[in-house]
C-alpha cells in the first residue's frame, strides 16, 4: 500500500513538472496598449426656437431659417412673445 502511494505521488510530481516546463520560459508581463480614445469635434449647440432647450445642431431640424429640436416645433413655428 505504502509502495502505491509513493509511486502516485512521483506520477502527481512528474506530472506538473512536465506541464511546467512544456509551456517554455515564463516571460514578464507586458503592459497591455490602450489606444487613446478617439477625439471628436466640438459640434454646435443651439437653442430651440419654440422652447429654448438646448439642442446639438446634428440632432435638431431647420425651418424658415430657425433652428428647433423636433419636427413638432418646427411645424408649431417660434414661440409667441
């Protein structure tokens, strides 16, 4: 029985020594390169003619020459007063 578990633990040993030194030298860690985030162009904000929020000129409508944030608004035209 005592002869059974040497022999186990010399094939456990052998084992992970094997696999050790199968994988090759461990090489040091090198830092992972992040590209720097991609900058974009400052876009233009502006006021809705109807209600006055502020709106990016890329995502707002043009109408009669007033910049609104919907089509709504701009179908409603400027606001009164």
């Amino acid at each position: 029985m005592r002869s059974l578990l040497l022999f186990l633990l010399l094939l456990f040993v052998v084992y992970f020594l094997r696999r050790k030194f199968a994988a090759g030298p461990a090489r040091p860690a090198q830092p992972e390169q992040v590209a720097p985030p991609a900058v974009r162009e400052a876009e233009q904000v502006l006021p809705c003619a109807h209600c006055g929020v502020l709106v990016p000129h890329s995502e707002g409508v043009e109408s009669h020459g007033r910049f609104y944030c919907s089509a709504e608004h701009a179908q409603q035209g400027p606001a009164a007063g």
